[in-house]
C-alpha cells in the first residue's frame, strides 16, 4: 500500500493533467468523456496491478520465510553431522569435560589410547588416569581446570588400561557447551612417548 501511495503521489501532477487536458496527450477523434474514461480506465489497471504484486509479496512472505529457515536448518544440521564426524574420527584423542573433569564423548582416538570402551572411561575423572609419580601436578592442572584456566602442552605421564605409561602433552581449554549454560572443557592428548 506504501508503494501505491508513493506512486500516487510522485505522478499526482501528470495524471491531474492528464485527466483535465487530454487532448494533449490522445491523438485521435474521441470525446473529452472518452478520453478521461481511457484515463480512469488505465490508472484502475496501474492500481489493481500494483495492489495484485502487494497481495502476491503478502501471501509468499510465509513461504519464503519458511524455504529460508529450511534451508538455514539444513545447513546448520550438515554443520552438526560434519563437526562431529570430524571430532569422532580426529587422530588427536579429545575429550569432552564436565565441570569437575569427568569424561564424557570420549572421540574413537581417546579409547584407542587408553585401551578402553567408552563405558570404562565415561565419567571417570581425567586426572585418575594420571601416573602415580605425576599426581602433584595432575591435582594442580586439575585446580586451573576449575579455575577455568586454560593451559596447552603441560606433560604428563597418562597410564592405560593394560598398564602401559604413556608420555603426553595434555591441554584443555574452556568452551561453551553447545546445549546448554554450563561451559565445559574440551581436552586433547598428544601422545609423545616415542
């Protein structure tokens, strides 16, 4: 509507002369009834043409609205798939924390490295898996953890399931959880013992 009285007004001077003196602008043989008759009869196509589009841009308004968000949740959900295709199969194990440290999504890599399942590590404290001769300095990478003091590249020495002592580079940094108000901590291992 905003449009039409935009239109109306920018051409209100060339239709009013139009309409009072149209002789000037028909050539032709017809009467001054006829012509303003013309007249009437093309601003009336000019405004239910104008109105038909606003009417067209009104009724398809939901329906682009709805073909954008469709297609904005497709993206996003192929995001999602390709992120966490690329967090469960990263050679680099990593591992999600909760607020005290305990594991949970433990990525393919993780379980490889500690010879486990994923129901043996799942909530199980990282910091347990700590050597006995590293705890110090576990329980003090444990309270930056807390302290929601990211640290990158601290070694350590991580034990497995079956035994083995591993050399690592252990960093964990603080994230927002993606479902949630609570941040969490994403760690990753870089096994250096070789």
């Amino acid at each position: 509507i905003s449009i039409l009285i935009i239109v109306f007004s920018l051409s209100r001077d060339s239709i009013v002369a139009v309409f009072t003196n149209p002789q000037k602008y028909f050539v032709g043989n017809l009467s001054l009834a006829d012509m303003q008759l013309n007249v009437v009869f093309v601003l009336v196509v000019i405004i239910i043409v104008l109105l038909s589009y606003i009417f067209y841009l009104l009724l398809t308004l939901n329906t682009r609205a709805e073909i954008q968000v469709r297609q904005a949740t497709k993206s996003l959900t192929l995001s999602k798939e390709q992120f966490e295709w690329l967090y469960e199969n990263a050679p680099v194990p990593y591992i999600l924390l909760d607020k005290d440290a305990s594991v949970s999504q433990p990525n393919k890599s993780t379980l490889r490295f500690f010879e486990v399942v994923s129901e043996e590590i799942t909530d199980k404290n990282l910091f347990s898996f700590v050597y006995s001769e590293d705890e110090n300095e576990a329980e003090k990478l444990l309270q930056y953890y807390k302290s929601n003091i990211s640290f990158s590249r601290k070694e350590l020495r991580m034990i497995t399931k079956s035994g083995v002592v591993k050399t690592v580079l252990l960093s964990i940094f603080e994230m927002q959880n993606p479902g949630g108000s609570k941040n969490v901590g994403l760690a990753m291992i870089f096994d250096i013992t070789e």
